[in-house]
C-alpha cells in the first residue's frame, strides 16, 4: 500500500468526476422541485442547508479519515470513526428537525361565523367537512434517515473513488516497470546475442581463413554488419525494415558456418521491402530459439524463415525441427514468453502471436502492424 500511496497523483480525471458530482447534488431541487410559477428560493436554500452536512462529512472522509486511517492500513480504526461521524451527525440532524408541531390557535369568530353552528339559513353555505388523511398513506423520510442513506452512499463512492484512481496510479507504475525491464532485456540482447554465436562464428571463420580466403572475407564482412546492426541501428525503439531484414539474412549465413548439409535452412523474403518501421531486433529471440533447440547433429534437421508483407501487415513465420519434443526446454518458453511480453508493451493487442508444434516440427507465426 506504500507503494500506491507514493505514486498516487491526483489527476484531473478525479476533481471533473468530484465537481460534476456536488455540482449535479446542489443543482438537484432546482432540476427536480416542483415548483409551479416561480423558483421558491427559501424551500431551495433549505435543502441546500440539509445537504451541509455531507459537504462536511466528504471532506473529513477524503483528507482526515481515508489518507490517515484506510491507507496506512487501520481499517477497523476507519470504519469505527466513519460509522460514529454519520451517527453523530444524524442525531444532531434528528435533534434539529424532528421538532413537534404545536396546534395552531383556532382562528377568532370562527364559532360565530356560522359554520360551526349552522342555522336553516346558512346551512347551504357550510362548507364541506376536511377529508381526513388516511393512516395508510405514505409518511416522508425523516431527514435523520435520509442523512444515513445519503452519507453511506456518499462514503462508499468517495472510498471506492479513491481507491479506484490509486489502483490506476499502481498499474501505471506496474506497466513503467515492465517496459524498463523489457528495455533492459533488449539492452542485453543487444550485447549478447549470445556470446556462443561470436564465439562460434570467429573459429569458424578462422579454419576457413586458410580453406576458403574469400568465404572467409565475405564472413568478416557479415559479422560486421551484424555488430554494427546491434550497437547504432537497434539505439532507438524503430528500425527500418530493410536493415532488420538485412540483420536477419546475415545473422542466418554465419549460423550455416556451423551446421553441416544435414541441416537445411531456407529463407524466403520478399525483394519489395516496405520502406516502413519496426521495433528493432523483434525477431531475434525467434531466430536463436530455431537455432538453439531446431537443430540435431543426430538426425537430418530443418530451419524454414519466411516473411510477408501487406500495406498494413508483416508476417514473420519460422518453423523448425524439434528434436527435442519429448524433453523439458525451459529456456525455449522463457524466450517465447519474453517476447510476447515486449510485444505486448509495444503492440497491446494489435498483434497475433501463434506457437503450434509436435514431435516432428515447431512453428511461430507472428504477425504485427506496420
């Protein structure tokens, strides 16, 4: 609760919702009174002396008893002091108002007007007799009454308000945290992409320096481009699709220095590439997981890349052997899970994600706006 306490902003979302709040309560004998030729400003000003009390009692509720009780988790403590300033009140109300009327004195020369003691020639003048009010009708609320319905509305939309808007404050800093993270994780992809694939790739560029000279010079070239992809072009949160496509093509020509002709790994992008934007290194954890657990020095095995384009989508499909199906591979869902976690704070759910696999294949379709 510290932690809401300490992000907590009074927005302005919360004040328009107070104001419309008290503006409509104090508008409403004006908007619902019944009033026949004119406004009748002293019945007005009456209610508005009624509604006082929840005025006061909103404020001690809002900066007395929610930010020194509720919030510092002293919530009998709260509920004990609310329930006895409504009860407070509503005496004092009670006190105030359920004030007996006295008789009104009967009016002189009534009993010498005729209509008490009516004559044979006045009888035609009486007036008739009052119709007494039923017993069954309906009697008023009592404004003590009234006062305890009203302040525990009162109460509970201004606990539930407040509570509401420290909730949103929390998951905003949740989210913040998150994006941090996932930034963080990027930063060290970046400066990884696994230390094994350098490490890997440098041998194998040095046995082929006296094999093949210029495979081994093309190589070079390609690990640069890489490097550089990771260090400059992947700083900021978009990248142009061609250098990430150029990033992807590189990255799997350096892997092939590895594998034998057992292993087949094809690629098919479009030449037409959408001059157009994306998070940088999106298909990066994608690419190392084929790699990483697609590949078998037992069995024939397969690394199939594809990607599509359409004026407002790209599609990124990578589907691979899966020699090890009957085996755990936990670090194969901590990447696919990474991955929808950053997908999810750059894309919410304008995206589509779909994992399916068997014994014999694992496939990923990914499909993003452009």
């Amino acid at each position: 609760m510290s932690l809401i306490k300490k992000n907590y902003k009074f927005n302005y979302f919360e004040p328009l919702i107070i104001i419309a709040f008290w503006a409509l309560l104090f508008a409403s004998p004006l908007l619902f009174g019944r009033f026949e030729d004119q406004i009748e400003w002293q019945k007005v000003q009456t209610v508005w002396l009624n509604f006082l009390p929840l005025l006061v009692l909103f404020f001690i509720n809002r900066f007395a008893l929610l930010p020194r009780l509720f919030f510092k988790g002293k919530r009998v403590g709260y509920f004990l002091s609310t329930i006895s300033i409504i009860v407070l009140f509503a005496v004092n109300i009670h006190f105030f108002n359920d004030i007996p009327i006295q008789k009104r004195p009967r009016p002189e020369g009534i009993e010498n007007s005729g209509f008490l003691n009516p004559t044979p020639e006045n009888a035609d003048r009486i007036p008739p007799p009052p119709m007494r009010r039923s017993e069954s009708a309906p009697q008023p609320i009592p404004p003590s009454i009234n006062f305890l319905i009203l302040a525990v509305l009162l109460v509970g939309f201004d606990t539930g308000l407040q509570i509401s808007m420290r909730w949103s404050s929390l998951e905003k800093e949740k989210f913040k945290l998150e994006k941090e993270s996932v930034e963080n994780q990027l930063a060290i992809l970046k400066n990884q992409v696994s230390p094994h694939f350098f490490m890997n790739t440098l041998n194998n560029i040095h046995a082929l320096v006296d094999i093949d000279s210029e495979q081994a010079k093309t190589s070079i070239i390609k690990l640069s481009n890489l490097m550089r992809h990771l260090l400059y072009d992947s700083e900021g949160s978009k990248t142009p699709i061609k250098k990430e496509i150029s990033f992807i093509e590189s990255y799997i020509e350096l892997m092939k220095l590895r594998f034998s002709e057992k292993v087949k790994i094809t690629v098919d992008i479009p030449t037409v590439i959408p001059e157009k934007l994306i998070p940088p290194l999106l298909f990066t954890s994608l690419l190392e997981n084929a790699f990483k657990h697609g590949i078998s020095y037992n069995s024939v095995s397969f690394i199939d890349v594809k990607m599509s384009f359409s004026e407002e989508q790209l599609t990124f499909i990578i589907k691979n052997s899966n020699p090890n199906f009957n085996k755990t591979s936990t670090t194969k869902g901590i990447g696919i899970e990474n991955t929808k976690k950053r997908l999810d704070l750059i894309y919410g759910e304008n995206y589509t994600l779909k994992v399916d696999h068997n014994k014999e294949f694992y496939l990923i379709n990914l499909n993003v706006p452009l």
